[in-house]
C-alpha cells in the first residue's frame, strides 16, 4: 500500500481524542509531502538538524514534533519553530528550553518522558524524579515552557502482558498528577505507542501515538 493509504488506514481507526504524530525520521521529503497531502499536519522527528531541514523545505502548517532525545547544546535550532517535545528528561533541559523558549518569544509545549521500560538504554525520569521537577522552585517560575502532558516507551518485546503493564503504570503516573493545573502544567496528552503496540497503548488509556513505519514503510 502507499504512504497514503496506510495513513488514511490507520487514522480511520484511531478514536476522535487520539491525536496522530506521523513519524517521519530518516525518510525524505516527497514522502512526507505524500502523507501531507492526504490531510497529515503532525510529523514527529528525532534528529533536530533532520527536523530543520525539513520545516525550512516544508509547508508552514505543519506542526513538528521532537520526539528523540534532545542535547541541551541543540535546543536552539528548535526553538523558533517546534510545536511539543516529547522526551523532556530533565530540569536542566527544561531550562534551556525556557530559555531559548523566551528568546523567541514564545511559549513552547513539552511533555516530559517517564522511564517504563526494562530496558536499560531508553530514557527518562522515574515517578520520584517526576515529582521532583514538579515541585521545584525552578520548575514553577519558567514562564516560555508549558507541560502539557507524558510520555513514554514501553520494552520492545512481544510480550503483549509486560507492554500492557508498562502502559498501564504509565497511565496510572498520568492520573496520579492530573490534579496539578497551572499556568505551566496543562496535563492532557500521553503519548504512548508507536507501530508495534498503539492499539494496546490506546487501549491503555494513550492520546497520542507516534507511528512511522506502518506509514512510510521501513527503515
Ligand atoms: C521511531 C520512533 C517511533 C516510531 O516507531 P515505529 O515503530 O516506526 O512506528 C515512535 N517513537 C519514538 C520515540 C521513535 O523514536
């Protein structure tokens, strides 16, 4: 099937409040333009240089999403144009954000990335580090960054049960801190689920999966 159809495929059966982040790493342009052109406005990238060549080549409508793990030293080429990042890990790259966030004069939305896997290599914060960074003194007086919710990666297994509980703890996390609403912290969207496991991730309880390679093929 064409890039075309597996997203008109695929977004005929994502619920109303299930947002759709097309994943276009690695792939080049006309693809993109492709999945564009069949009404597709949220691509989600994972290099920040990758993610820039594209937004200067692009259509201007597009909303473009980090949704790999950002370098502090990197933010900047982001900042005057990136609509959310995913894989907020941090205090100290929050702060960066802010920073670049209010020389641009903007206001940037992030999610921060909570650590569910078992495996060793993926990144983010545990529940206590969560709790942390949103109770800081630092975190409360940024003005440029708005947490508008979480996200996460579960194991890359087939093991339907151990990915199931990793969503479910994930979502349980999400609860657990809705009750925080401020100017900064606005938590609606957890996004969990990607190719391989966004039906069990919507079942869970996701509002935003990234998928890329049930779209635009391999990489
Ligand atoms: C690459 C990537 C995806 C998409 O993965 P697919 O299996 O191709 O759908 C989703 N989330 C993150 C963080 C990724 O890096």
């Amino acid at each position: 099937m064409s890039i075309s159809q597996n997203l008109l495929k695929i977004k005929s059966t994502l619920p109303e409040n299930v947002t759709l982040v097309a994943v276009s790493k690695t792939k080049p342009i006309p693809d993109l333009m492709e999945a564009y052109d069949a009404g597709q406005r949220i691509f989600g990238e994972n290099k920040i240089q990758e993610m820039a060549d594209k937004w200067e080549a692009m259509p201007k409508d597009i909303e473009w999403h980090m949704i790999g793990h950002v370098q502090t030293n990197k933010v900047k080429f982001m900042a005057q144009f990136v609509s959310l990042i995913h894989g907020v890990d941090s205090l100290k790259l929050l702060e960066e954000i802010n920073k670049q966030a209010k020389k641009n004069n903007r206001i940037i939305d992030c999610l921060l990335q909570i650590y569910i896997a078992e495996e060793e290599t993926k990144f983010g914060l545990d529940e206590e580090e969560l709790n942390e960074i949103l109770a800081s003194a630092t975190f409360q007086e940024m003005k440029n960054i708005r947490i508008v919710g979480l996200m996460g990666m579960a194991t890359f297994t087939d093991n339907q049960e151990q990915i199931k509980k990793e969503f479910t703890h994930l979502k349980s996390i999400f609860d657990s801190i809705q009750n925080l609403k401020s100017e900064i912290c606005n938590l609606k969207s957890l996004s969990m689920g990607m190719s391989g496991d966004y039906q069990l991730a919507i079942e869970c309880g996701s509002t935003m999966v990234r998928i890329g390679s049930s779209i635009f093929g391999g990489r």
